[in-house]
C-alpha cells in the first residue's frame, strides 16, 4: 500500500513537470499522421466513432457520468453562458455535451462526422453546413482530432455571433491513434483566431476525461 502511494505520488509530481515544461516552452502545435487524401483522414476518425465497443460504453456506462460532467463544466462557466440561446458543440460523439445545455435551458446540436440522433447530426468541423452568426455558444473538446486547425478555429469563428461565446478543451502534450494534432501550449490556439478576446486560459481537472486546459473566448 506504501508503495503504491508513493509511486501515484511520483506520477502526479511527474504530470505537474511535464505539464509545467509544456507551457514554459512548447511553441507549437505538431501534426500526427499523413493521409492520401481527406477522405482518408475521415474515415480514420471513423473508426472511432463506428467502434461498437465504444458506442457501447458512451451509450450506457458512460452516458450519465458526461452529462453530469458536462454540466459541471457549463455550470462552472454559467457567468459566460446565462443568456445564451443557441449552442453548437463540435466533434459531439453521442452527444452528452448537448443533452447536458439542454437540460440547462440552452438550444443546443452537436455535429460529428458520423451522426447519433436525436443529439447530434452529420457534419464536418472544418466545412460547417451553417450560416454566419448562427450561434452565441460554441463547445469542443476534440480540437486534437482536427486536421487543419487552422480552419477549425475559422469556422468556430464565423459561425458564433458577436459577444458569443467559445469555449476549447485541450489535452496539452497528450495523443492516441486518432491524434492529429499534439497542443504543447494553447497561447497557438488562440493565435489561429482573429477576432476574439481571451477570457480565460486555465488548467483544469475534469472529472469525466483527461481534458487539461480550457480557453474561453468572446468572439468581437
């Protein structure tokens, strides 16, 4: 029992220095993987999202605990979302995130390359089938699953209305199989941007994912 304190301990001192390391001098945002084409970075993505074992688990174990979690999430920021009327929440999986703003109160819809009705429809981050303007809330927390982030953070942009609200959660330094991009330093999110003020950029503790950090931003 010593032991396995002192080693869970040593890891949580270890996650602290790495992620200490990360934000003092990560630079950059480091691409993963290399396709033939973009119908082959979708159907990549796909696997995951198709993976009957997973959809299981979101379906089932998993489906209370997010929608609880991500209503803690909500909560926590509710100064930035009271009012807000029409969210779309990016990469929406089985769509726990948009149920949760739901319950809350907010009009909200999900969107994933493979789509799980009621709560989320077909859609692809980097073209958005929607209109300039078209929401005052924006949420996503798959930002690492984006293979052009550049583009991603232009159309979260150019959908949320002015004095909107977007919110990212980021993994900092961590990656799987259907990692695109590896954030070191979320200051390179921000710089995809052109026009939002930062209302906050801070670590956070999740208690249903490995999520990171969280950046708010007002769109002007």
């Amino acid at each position: 029992m010593l032991i396995q304190k002192i080693i869970l301990r040593l890891r949580r001192v270890f996650m602290c220095l790495k992620s200490y390391v990360l934000l003092k001098f990560g630079t950059r945002i480091a691409s993963t993987h290399t396709y033939a084409d973009y119908n082959d970075y979708e159907n990549h993505q796909k696997e995951k999202t198709t993976d009957p074992e997973r959809v299981k688990k979101w379906l089932n174990e998993e489906w209370d605990i997010k929608i609880n979690g991500f209503k803690e999430v909500f909560q926590r920021n509710w100064k930035y979302l009271e009012g807000k009327q029409k969210a779309i929440c990016m990469g929406a999986r089985t769509g726990q995130e948009v149920k949760a703003l739901l319950d809350m109160g907010i009009n909200a819809i999900g969107i994933d390359l493979v789509p799980f009705l009621p709560y989320t429809v077909e859609g692809d981050i980097h073209a958005l089938n929607y209109n300039d303007n078209e929401f005052d809330f924006v949420f996503t927390n798959i930002f690492d699953h984006s293979l052009h982030p550049d583009v991603f953070c232009s159309e979260m942009e150019r959908v949320c209305k002015s004095e909107g609200i977007i919110i990212i959660h980021l993994q900092l330094g961590l990656e799987d199989e259907y990692t695109e991009v590896v954030v070191y330093n979320p200051k390179k999110v921000i710089e995809l941007f052109d026009s939002v003020v930062v209302k906050e950029s801070r670590r956070i503790r999740n208690t249903f994912d490995v999520m990171s950090w969280e950046l708010i931003l007002e769109k002007v």
